[in-house]
C-alpha cells in the first residue's frame, strides 16, 4: 500500500471509532422532567 492508502485507512478507522463513541453515548432510562415542573404525563386526554 502506498503512503496516502495507508493514511486514508487509518483516518478512516479513526473516524468510525470516533462515532461508535458518540453513538454509545447518552442518557439511559425514561426522561424526567426538571425538579422544578410538575408532572404532566401521562395525560388522559378525553374522548368523544
């Protein structure tokens, strides 16, 4: 392999590690509202 090959793998593999780490990355678990707002839901909405 020549030398730019070599460096487009290597930016290329760096690139895709890169993501798979963002992509794991996140909040876990239901959302909770702030400490300060009641809570709304699960609304019952009303029917006809």
């Amino acid at each position: 392999m020549d030398r730019h090959a070599r460096l487009r793998s290597r930016s290329l593999i760096i690139a895709i590690m890169l993501v798979i780490g963002l992509a794991a990355c996140g909040k876990k678990g239901p959302p909770e509202p702030p400490e300060d707002e009641p809570l709304t839901y699960p609304r019952t909405y009303p029917t006809r």
